[in-house]
C-alpha cells in the first residue's frame, strides 16, 4: 500500500499530520509506503488536484474527498471530536485507513 502525504512548505499542521498517520498505521499493523509530496506552488497545486494542506491519499484516492473546480495552496482542516483542526486526529486516520481496506479489499486479498 502507498500512502501519500500533500502539503506546502509552511503548513503548521503536516508534520503533526504525519506523525499521527505513522501512529495510525502502526496501531492498524498496516505495511505501507509514505511519500511526501510538497506542493511547490498554485499551478502544481491544479496538476495534482491539491486538496489542501495536509492532504491523505492511498493508491490514489483521498481519504477525505471532495468536488472542486480550482485547487491551490491553501490549509486544511478537519472536523475532529475537539473542533476543528489542522490535521485528523490518529483515530480519525485508523477509520478512514480501515475504511478503505474494507472497500478495496479486492485489491489487497
């Protein structure tokens, strides 16, 4: 499994982000690969489709998705059980993490 991690330089919350994905994989005793991908500037952001700072995707597909016609560097938050916050908490991560296995379990059986 690949596990890409989307973020500007200057985020304030991707390092935390991170650390709270590697506690989720951990915790879930899911083998994965994590790339960083900083996003350089509004025109890299359009090409990837830049969701916003820090930004999950596994294979390929965002945990969190959204619609959006334009993308650019911008932050990310989430709604997590303390409010909103610049980064999913490790629980918020292990659901959305278990959640995908369970529906793409064909691509990992």
């Amino acid at each position: 499994m690949e596990v890409e991690l989307l973020y500007f330089d200057g985020c304030p919350s991707w390092e935390e982000a991170l650390a709270n994905l590697n506690t989720a994989l951990a915790l879930e005793a899911i083998k994965a690969q994590i790339h960083l991908t900083c996003v350089r500037d509004n025109d890299h952001a359009a090409q990837v489709k830049f969701l916003g700072s820090p930004s999950f995707r596994v294979n390929g597909i965002d945990l969190w998705p959204e619609e959006r016609t334009r993308y650019n560097l911008s932050c990310r938050v989430y709604a997590t059980p303390q409010g909103m916050k610049g980064a999913p908490s490790v629980e918020m991560l292990r659901q959305a993490l278990r959640d995908f296995l369970k529906s793409n379990q064909t691509q990992f059986t």
